[in-house]
C-alpha cells in the first residue's frame, strides 16, 4: 500500500506548461498552493512542466513568469524570474532537463518487472479497440509483449523496433483509495485503467510519470489542484505503490466555471492574467477575486488583502462544488480595491494608461491627486481613467450627439452666452469652486434660468455633454483659457452649426 503525508516540511508546487499566457484557472491553482505555504511556512516551488516540445516555448515561460510576477506570487524554488536559471536544491525544475531521471526510473520498473517494453503499433492498438468496441465491451490493451523478458525486448529494441514503455496493471487487483483534503475519501478500483505508457517510443516521458517522479524527488507534501486531475490520480498512485514511495497529500478545488456552467476554455473567452492587467485590473483584485471562486473567508469577508488571505487560508474551506467566474463580480471587486488606495499610489497606476493613450495631464502632484479624488468613484477599472481624463485634455474634447436635445431648448444660446461672458470677465486664470459659484450665480441672473436649464447647457460647454461629473469639482483642474474655448465651441454649435 501507498503511504500518505508523512512528510517534515510542508512543500507544495504550481507546475504550468509553458504554452502561453498564465490562464486565471492556473493563476487560482498558484495562488491556493502559495497560501498554503505562507499559512504553514512552508516552501513554494515552480516546477516547468515543458516535455510537450511542440507547444513548449522559452518565451511562453517568461509569459508565465511575468504573470506570477505581477500577481506578487513568489517562489522559494525554480527559474530565477530575470536570468530563468535554477534556484534550489532540488532541481533542474524544467522538466526538459530531467530525462535522465525519467529513464532511471522507467529502467527501475523494468529491472522489477513492472513495466515493460510494448511494440504494439498504432494500428494493431485500434484494431484491438474496434474489436472489443464492436462487442461493446470496455478497451483495456492486451499487449502480447508483456510478459517478455527484458532482454528479448532489449533484442527487439537492437534491431531497429520502436517501443513504448508500459506500466503493468493487470495484478492490482484492489481498490486504491485516496484520502482527498477536499473531497474526503475517493476509490480507485484497480480495473478503471489498463497498462499505460511511461515513455512514448521516442523516449519522451508522460505526464503521470514525470509528475509522481518530480513530486517525489522535490519531496512535495501537499498537491493542491483542478478537479481535472482527478482522473490522474489512480495511475499515479499505482506509480507511487510500485516505487515504495510516499505519496502527498492531494486536494483536487472545484473547476471554474463560465456562464454556462461548463469549464472555462479559451474557446469560450477564458482570459490571461495578462489580459486583465491590460484591461486596468489590480493583481491584488485579481487574486481576491480568484481565491473566492472555490474557497471562502472564514467571517465570510469578499474584499481581501493578500495578507488576510494567508492569515487565514487552510484546505477546510476549499469547496468540491464549481464556482461561477462572474466578470459583473471582478469588476466590482477590482473597483473596491481600485477606491482604496491613496491618490499618490493610484497615479503610479494611471498614468501608463493615460501617456498610452496620448491623454495630456498636468505634472503637479497637487492637480493629479485633485483629479484623482473627484474621478476614483467613477473608476471600475485603471483603464477607465482614461475617458475620464479625457475630458480635460482639450484635444480630445467635442461636444456629443446626446447634447443636441439641450441645444434646441430655447434658453441654452442665452446661457451659453452668459457663461462665456462671465468667464472672459474673470479676473482670474484659474476658478476655484468658490469662484465658479459665483459664476455660475452671474450667469443665472444674466440668462434668467435655473435648475437643469442653466445646469446642463453649462456641463455641455465644459465636458461636450449635459451628464456628468459635478462643474463645480471639475472646473478647478481646468484653466480659464480653455473653459473660455470650450465655451465658444459650444456657441458655434447652438447658433445652427450643429452637424
């Protein structure tokens, strides 16, 4: 029998194939194996699962690497984040560096006589498959090279034959049982799975195989991961039993749903942490949103710091039920960290959002954390400072469709009028909010209008249209040049140059 957890030191990993962007779902699986070692003070390792050449790339890697970044989700052990060299004791940490041990190992079960050399081909395999289909049974591989020696393999192999090297199961005759920290107990019956493939004919290990070798030698204790995995598991466990190795912990988090309730894919419009960061969302928002969808707080809070989420994560609280990814939810999540930050913080935030999309703004720190202060309740995200900056850059500025119902009411050319008038009268070359009272007091007794009359002609003249951010919070961060410009545009506009 397996042996489970007894290890001294809590050890976990996040182990990706390099193949892109860092996916949320992978991103959710980091963060729950990085809590659990914070909360137990333990070590963190990224392992680069990089055997699949095809798809694998150097570049994909830093994608990766940039995104755990940017996340704040560090690594005691694995590539170094700049140079991508080891860091540990335990490595190499790509598994593409590891094929040394992979074929020990395989020559390990062979020497037992628990695996051997198949050199069925594709064809006779699909044969075999059609055959018990067709009787509809259950395909489990017969292979006729099984019980052959190693050394009339090894012949075969002299001669030129390919082969793979398969795990034999057909004598574990017992259920597997495995004590999940999530699910509780789960069987295996030993039959669910026939003899399967360690090494492909080229020499490439599989996945089951390089990941119990890796878990092993890395001396994992605790395997947090997708449901997915699942399926895995007894195949691994058979590996682990036949090596005499303890096994880890396993805890398999539900799946993250898309609105349909399916499994989120990038066929579906699955995103990268990396896109989020480009659409403006905060990695700590990401993180909170992310740990929610399959565990939850234990005084039930939804807005969490990074800290308050290693303070108090444990496997408890994880759920076997899948959770919704809910976009409505991030936003809102992101929006309640986004208003918590100070203006000066914020701003580091902003601006590359804002020179990115050739929006102007003014250097003093005064002005910025000014504008900041009035447009924050309206930030969902980073990337909607940008409208909303927008509309104090004059070149950006014109006056919008909706304002033409404003236009027709008879008493906006005498409103706009008056605003011009009483600001080319103003002695000075900003208005505070005090002084833009008493504009605005001159230019309702000059128009003779009140309410939403004087109100929403007067918003058209300063920001194009007639709803929108308080005149008396905005006009502050403006000067008077240009709320004199601004003016004449929406003159020219009223007095039928409307297109």
């Amino acid at each position: 029998m397996t042996q489970q957890g007894s290890f001294q030191k809590v050890r976990v990993r996040y182990a990706p194939s390099p193949t892109g962007y860092l996916h949320v779902g992978g991103a959710r699986t980091a963060l729950y194996n990085f809590l659990y070692a914070r909360k137990n003070h333990g070590d963190f390792i990224l392992r680069v699962e990089d055997t699949d050449e095809a798809r694998s790339s150097m570049e994909s890697l830093r994608m990766v690497i940039d995104d755990m970044q940017w996340l704040g989700l560090t690594w005691e052990e694995g590539p170094n984040p700049k140079t991508l060299e080891d860091i540990g004791d335990f490595g190499p940490y790509k598994q593409s560096a590891r094929q040394k041990i992979y074929q020990a190992v395989a020559q390990e079960l062979l020497q037992k006589g628990l695996a051997y050399y198949c050199f069925l081909t594709d064809a006779e395999i699909e044969q075999q498959k059609a055959a018990v289909t067709a009787e509809g049974g259950q395909h489990h591989l017969q292979s006729p090279y099984e019980n052959w020696s190693l050394a009339q393999a090894q012949e075969k192999l002299k001669a030129g034959d390919k082969a793979v090297v398969r795990f034999k199961t057909k004598n574990l005759k017992k259920d597997y049982v495995l004590h999940d920290l999530i699910r509780g107990e789960v069987r295996f019956p030993s039959d669910m799975v026939g003899d399967f493939v360690l090494l492909r004919s080229d020499g490439m290990p599989v996945y089951n195989f390089c990941c119990v070798v890796d878990d092993h030698l890395m001396q994992i204790s605790h395997v947090l991961r997708a449901e997915e995995h699942l399926s895995n598991t007894l195949r691994q466990l058979m590996i682990y039993e036949a090596m005499s190795w303890v096994t880890p912990q396993f805890g398999h988090v539900s799946l993250v749903l898309d609105d349909d309730r399916q499994k989120l894919s990038k066929r579906k419009g699955a995103t990268s942490c990396n896109q989020f960061r480009d659409e403006g969302y905060l990695p700590e928002a990401i993180l909170n949103f992310i740990a929610l969808l399959g565990w939850s707080h234990p005084e039930e809070k939804e807005v969490l710091s990074l800290k308050e989420m290693m303070d108090s994560f444990s496997t408890d609280r994880l759920h076997s039920s899948g959770a919704v990814f809910d976009r409505v939810k991030l936003k809102w999540v992101n929006a309640q960290h986004l208003r918590a930050k100070n203006e000066t913080d914020l701003w580091q935030l902003v601006e590359p959002f804002l020179v990115k999309n050739q929006v102007a703004f003014f250097s003093s720190p005064q002005w910025q954390n000014q504008a900041l202060r009035i447009f924050k309740p309206y930030m969902e995200t980073l990337v909607d400072a940008v409208e909303l900056f927008k509309t104090l850059d004059d070149k950006h500025f014109q006056i919008q469709a909706e304002s033409k119902e404003v236009y027709d009411w008879p008493s906006s050319p005498a409103v706009l009028k008056a605003w011009k008038d009483v600001l080319e009268a103003s002695v000075d070359s900003e208005i505070t909010e005090e002084g833009f009272l008493k504009l605005q007091d001159e230019v309702k007794t000059k128009s003779g209008t009140k309410g939403k009359f004087l109100f929403m002609p007067m918003r058209v003249a300063v920001i194009g249209k007639p709803h929108g951010t308080e005149l008396k919070t905005i006009i502050p961060l403006m000067t008077k040049k240009a709320l004199v410009n601004r003016a004449e545009i929406a003159l020219a506009k009223v007095n039928g140059q409307w297109n």
